[in-house]
C-alpha cells in the first residue's frame, strides 16, 4: 500500500514538471486527475476539478461539437495535435492543441482516458507580430524582394504615373495594383479590374471605352466602358502584353490624350483616371521583338514593378502558409492548427509553377480532407506526396538544416557567388554566413 502511494506521488511529480496540461477521466466523464500546468493554462485548481464533469472545467468548443477524449474512447485511437480553444476561469478564450489517448490499469482494461493540452496562446501572438511585420495590404512576405516592393509601394500609391507590374502568372500582380489604389489618394472611388487576354478584341474596345445606342447591331442603349466606370479611381489592365496593335494604337491615344471615344459616339469625353497594368510577359523582349509598341511601353511604364516566381523566393512560404491557414480556418469555420514539419518541407523542395495561386490549391485542398490537428503528407495532392514516406528522421526529404542550405545556395547564385550581398539580403552578418558555409563544406567532406 505504502509502495502504491509512493508511486503515486512520484507520477504527480512527473506530471507537475510537464508543461502541457494533463488530465485523466473515468468512463463517466470525471477528472481524476489535473497536473500544475493545466491548473495555470484554466486558472482552476486541482482541487476544484477532480471531480467534475470535464466539460464543465474546461467549456471548450469542440466539447459540443466533435469531443477528441470521446473520439479516442469510442475508436480506442489517439488524437494528436487537434486544436480547439477554451474559456477559462477569467472568461478569456485560449487557443489549445490537444492529443488524447486511452487509460487503461495494470491488466490493460480501459478505466477511462488521458488528454495533454498546450496553450497556444504566445504562438498565436507571435504569428500576429509576425503577419504585421512582414505583410502589406494582404501581400506576405519577407524576402528581399518582397521587402523592397513593400518599400516602394507608399511612394508610387502618392503618384499619379502609370504603372508597369510584370511576374509569373500567379504571383499576385493583382493584390499589388488594388494595395496601391488602397493607399492612394484614389482610395474611396472605384478600383475596376479587366482581364484583357479574356476578352476578344472584338469585344474589348466596346468594353473598354463604351458605346452608343446603335453603334452595332445588339447595342440596344448606350454602355459605359470600364473607363468611365473607373471615373476619379483606379483601371487595372491585366495581361496587357495580350491586346493587338490596333488596340495598342486606341490605348495609346486615351493615355496621352486622357480622353476616351465611346463607339458610334461623336464626341469626346475627359477621363480622370490612373491605369495600372500587369502582364505575365518580359514586355521589354516584346517591343525589341516588334510585338509590342515602343511607345506605348514607354508610356505605361513609367513605373516599373517586378514581381518574382515563389522559386525564387521559399523564404516567404512558411509566411504565405500561415497566412492561407488563417484566411480558411476563418472561411471554412475549421480550427487547423498548422502543418506539420514533413509537409512544410515538401513545399520548401516544390518549384511551385503555379506560384501563389497553386500553393494556396494545395492549402484549400488539405483543408477539404484534414479534420483538424495539422495538415499531413496524405493531406496534399499526389503528385506532392513522397513515393514512401521516409522510416527514419534522417530520411526525411529536408531537414531545416537542408532548407537553410537551400535558401543560402540559391542567394549565392542570385548574386553571382557575392558573399557580402549574399548575407546583406539574407540579413545575416558576413561572419555568420562565412561560419554557416563552412560547416556546410565540412558536413559535405565528412
């Protein structure tokens, strides 16, 4: 008896130094068992929890709803890393992931089961300071390249000059053009978007600058084009490298001119209106190629913004993932506390050709097939998955030293081998990354 209570009090030491909360029920639901840390994550006492029904200690969300402990006494299978949020003692709402598991005695009867529960609440905080810092509007990112664009965006936002946006299809030209209309003196008037590769040049004059009643067959009444119902705002010009040299002539009139001609109109109308244009094409190759008038580049490029493949810049996935699992926790009313580290590092390795827009597929896909917890390898579409999924630690397909490895390797090629760049756009000293090179040739040679 006296070796009983001494083991006892031995697993409650254990359990005190444990700095996830841990607790025990019996099969009619009652705390057996409360530890010293989820006594400070709930703010109740050992004392007043043994004994109590557990959803009345802990009134979580999921209590209702999809109970984990029931889960796991009902299957007889864990639960690892779900994530739901508690009302403690005071009345705030906390953040928590928990696993569960069974309870069973000394001959492996199930007496009832065992949850361990972390506070996410610093995590949460540090994910809020980390979106403030490296966000924009709703642009992320941290990369070097990111960084400058978010430095210059206030100062082109104050002007009234055309803008030039080129990148990869799916780097977010949009969110760039509507981030600079929402920071200019534009912003209360409308932002009008048009997709003109869309749109066949038949259609995209009429669309563009209005017509009469009359002007062609179906023109039953006069229509405003996308001009006029910019008036005062912002006209965002997608794909613009895709329109035809006589449109390009028409184009270029309204920009000098800054007067639009509806079709079958007579007259001439003034247009107050600041163009913003994006393409997916090096439109500088285009004008040399004879493709794209010179001066019209000329006068849509007045500003110049270059946006780079997600290739080119992993450092801002992490950022960009958060960010998604926040945007459809909120939209498809889930609780996914993250991504677990082998996921995480198959989107380091992936070259991402759809950029952005095919990372954030394969977020809203996990979400589709994840219950909760954190986004697995069997989350992800086929083709991201590992033929096998590695036995081992060391099998995994990086490690965060071969993400490091990576990230360093690829700032060395994009400045030709320049150490001291190299470390100013990684914002590491010239010493560490001299450090870290080294170790990375020793761990080569071993």
């Amino acid at each position: 008896m006296e070796r009983e209570r001494e083991q006892a009090e031995h697993e409650s030491v254990i359990l005190d130094s444990v700095n996830e909360g841990v607790f025990t029920v019996d099969q009619d639901w009652r705390i057996t068992s409360f530890n010293a840390a989820a006594e400070r994550i709930t703010k109740i006492s050992r004392n007043e929890a043994i004994g109590a029904q557990c959803c009345d200690v802990f009134r979580a969300n999921i209590c209702e709803q999809d109970c984990a402990l029931r889960r796991t006494l009902s299957s007889g299978k864990p639960v690892v890393n779900a994530t739901a949020h508690i009302v403690d003692q005071e009345g705030e709402r906390i953040p928590i992931r928990i696993s569960t598991a069974l309870l069973k005695d000394a001959e492996g009867n199930t007496i009832g089961g065992v949850e361990s529960f972390q506070d996410l609440t610093l995590v949460e905080q540090l994910r809020k300071e980390l979106r403030a810092r490296y966000s924009f509007e709703d642009i992320v990112g941290r990369s070097p390249a990111i960084t400058r664009l978010f430095e210059i965006l206030p100062l082109v936002a104050e002007s009234n000059s055309t803008v030039l946006i080129e990148g990869p299809s799916g780097t977010g030209k949009e969110l760039f053009a509507r981030a600079i209309h929402h920071l200019s003196p534009r912003r209360d008037k409308p932002f009008v978007a048009v997709n003109c590769a869309a749109i066949p040049d038949t259609l995209l004059e009429s669309e563009l600058f209005g017509h009469k009643a009359g002007a062609f067959t179906d023109a039953k009444r006069d229509k405003p084009g996308r001009f006029a119902l910019a008036e005062g705002g912002t006209l965002f010009l997608d794909e613009i490298g895709d329109i035809t040299p006589a449109m390009q002539v028409r184009l270029l009139r309204v920009l000098q001119e800054r007067v639009i001609e509806p079709l079958g109109g007579v007259k001439s109308v003034p247009i107050n209106v600041r163009v913003i244009t994006a393409t997916n094409k090096k439109l500088f190759d285009e004008v040399q190629a004879g493709a794209f008038r010179d001066d019209l580049y000329y006068r849509i490029c007045v500003v110049h913004m270059a946006i780079p493949p997600l290739k080119e810049r992993r450092e801002d996935i992490p950022l960009l993932v958060d960010a998604l699992l926040t945007k459809f926790n909120r939209l498809q009313g889930k609780d996914i506390a993250g991504v677990s580290e082998h996921v995480m590092a198959q989107l380091m390795e992936h070259d991402f050709p759809g950029n952005v827009r095919e990372l954030e597929n394969i977020i809203e896909q996990a979400f589709v097939l994840c219950r909760g917890g954190l986004i697995e390898l069997n989350h992800l579409p086929q083709a991201l998955r590992p033929t096998r999924t590695p036995p081992f630690q060391s099998e995994l397909p990086m490690t965060l030293q071969a993400i490091e490895k990576l990230a360093i390797v690829d700032a060395l090629d994009r400045n030709r081998g320049n150490r001291k760049r190299t470390a100013e756009e990684l914002g590491i000293d010239t010493s560490t990354l001299y450090r870290k090179l080294k170790a990375m040739e020793a761990a080569e040679n071993q």
